[in-house]
C-alpha cells in the first residue's frame, strides 16, 4: 500500500530516517535490499521503502493466531509508525485516501 508523506515531512524519513523510526515502533529494524524489514507481534512481517519525497510503500503480512493483547499493541505501534513516516494522524490519512478514491486515483 503507499501512503502520501505529508509536504515538508520527507526530510525525517530520508536516509536512515525511516529505518531509525521503524526500528523506533518495532525495534528489529534491518535492510533487505532498498526495502527496511521489521516484524512485531501480529506482523509478522513488514516492508517499507520510500518511493518518493511524496509516497511511502508499506506491505505487510500478519498473523492471525496470536492474542487479542497482542493484536491491539500491534495496531498501536503500526499507526504510531505510520503517524511518524507519514506526519500525518490516522485520520488525515483516511481523508487523503477518501479523496483519492473519490478522484479514480486509486
């Protein structure tokens, strides 16, 4: 999935900007190639790069078989890292999302 990075935001995920907030959220950080690699609870596995000075690419794999404690953490951090790689909250990130959609842009 990408996410805009909100204008003026791209300096603190560039260079080693977004592994350090990766390794911030989920603390196992580590470079595969051009993407960071990161698993926590629930996600099993984590993928991220920055595109472009706008645009952040985040796949994710999760697991199903673990606690709901543990599920609710994994969503915290998840949304925190989001929240810090992106500059913007959850909710300005749906509202990016609903216009997009709304203007066939995705």
């Amino acid at each position: 999935m990408d996410y805009d990075i909100k204008k003026g935001h791209f300096e603190n995920v560039d260079g080693d900007g977004l592994k350090n907030i990766v390794n911030e959220a989920f603390g196992n950080a580590k470079n595969e190639g051009d993407l960071i690699v990161a698993s926590f609870g629930a996600l099993e596995k984590l993928e991220t790069k920055v595109q472009s000075k706008s645009v952040l690419f985040v796949s994710t794999k999760m697991r199903t078989d673990v606690s709901p404690e543990v599920g609710a953490e994994t969503i915290k951090r998840y949304n925190q890292f989001l929240e810090k790689a992106t500059g913007m909250n959850s909710k300005e990130r749906g509202k990016r999302m609903q216009k997009k959609a709304k203007d066939g842009k995705l």
